[in-house]
C-alpha cells in the first residue's frame, strides 16, 4: 500500500533521510522508533504528504504522491490520511463535536450521528460540548483520535501520540488507537521514541542518522 523508494530529504545542509526503502501493506500496524533528529517525523510527513523528498519516489495505492501538485496533495490528505499528533492540534475556539466534525466539513460530507457515535466510542458521550481547554490531555487525545478516524481514511499517521501524556494516560491512548485501528483494519504508521509504545505495533522499524533498520 505504501512504498519508498530510495527517499532522501535535505533541510539546508543537512540530509535528514539517506535513501530510505519501505515498503507497508494494506492493514498493517508498524511503529518507527528513533531517538530526536533521527528523521522519523519526516518520513511521517513525506507519506502524509505534507511534504516532499529532494530524490526518491513516495507510492501509496499506486499513486507517486511524491510528483503530486500541491492541489492533488491537499485532497490526498484531506481524504485518505488520518493524522494524529503529540500536541494534539484540536482548534481551541470550537467544541469537542464540531473539532471531530472538522474533516468531514472540509469534504462537504457532513453526518452528525458518525461523531456522536465516535465520541461514544471514545468515552466521552457527556462532553461533546465541551471545548478543548476544559479536557485532560488524555481526552484531548481521545478526540484527535476520533477526528483522526472519522472520515474513515485509508492510513493513520500517528507522530508521537503519547510524548505529552504520562506513562499510564499514554498506554490507555494505545490501547484505544489499537482497538480502533483493529476494528477497521486501518493502515498505520506510528512514531515514537519510546520502547514500550512501538510494541504495540505488530512490525517495528528503527530509523537512525535518516536510516532505516528492520
């Protein structure tokens, strides 16, 4: 579903990825792990395509997203990408419903009992009109997770979803992208530096110096 063939990213001077190959099936659960500055975020960024690579080809479903212009871009994501991030990027000015309504605005397919049933999914049926700031970190987490979901994208991106979440808070986030993940049979992507959150991942991938290891 998804391949990189012989990736490399620059920002100045720097190479940030050296020739990166990958290949990840339809349905698949792989972690990236690597330390800060190890390139992983921007591997993540490529495949969302929120960014391009300086050599190398980046093709999911067939399609070279790597050679897309910035419109055929825009829609890729706004389509077949589910992203969830470590500071959680919920618009503080609207509320827990309209937040996970967001994609589906964006794709003019509005359907209002499809969030009610996620934020039932995600425990927190009693706070959809609450706004973000009146959230723990871990329920603003549980929304990202649902808006990541809810226009039912091909491939969830997932940078560092627990790096601002305590250990506990962080392995209830897990086990709620993993349960949800496993419902639909999405593809996943998840990056993180820590051990313990790439085991959840069914395939783990080590990136080191813009390199990958399996």
């Amino acid at each position: 579903m998804i391949t990189l063939k012989n990736v490399e990213k620059y920002y100045g001077d720097q190479k940030v990825l050296k020739g990166i190959d990958l290949e990840v099936r339809k349905g698949e659960f792989v972690s990236i792990i690597g330390s800060s500055g190890s390139g992983k975020s921007t591997l993540l960024n490529l495949i969302g395509g929120m960014d391009k690579p300086e050599k190398g080809q980046v093709i999911v479903n067939n399609t070279t997203i790597s050679s897309c212009s910035d419109e055929q871009l825009t829609l890729y994501r706004r389509t077949k990408v589910g992203f969830i991030f470590q500071f959680f990027n919920l618009l503080p000015n609207i509320t827990v419903f309209e937040n996970i309504s967001m994609p589906l605005l964006l794709n003019r397919t509005e359907d209002e009992q499809k969030v009610a049933a996620l934020i039932e999914r995600i425990g927190l049926e009693d706070k959809g009109n609450m706004y973000p700031y009146q959230l723990s970190g871990g329920e603003q987490q549980r929304v990202a997770i649902a808006r990541a979901l809810v226009h039912d994208p091909d491939i969830i991106l997932a940078d560092e979803p627990t790096g601002s979440l305590d250990s506990e808070t962080g392995r209830l986030i897990m086990d709620l992208i993993q349960q949800c993940t496993d419902e639909t049979s999405k593809t996943v992507l998840l990056v993180t530096h820590e051990a313990y959150i790439a085991h959840y991942a069914r395939r783990t991938v080590k990136i080191k110096d813009g390199l990958l290891f399996e």
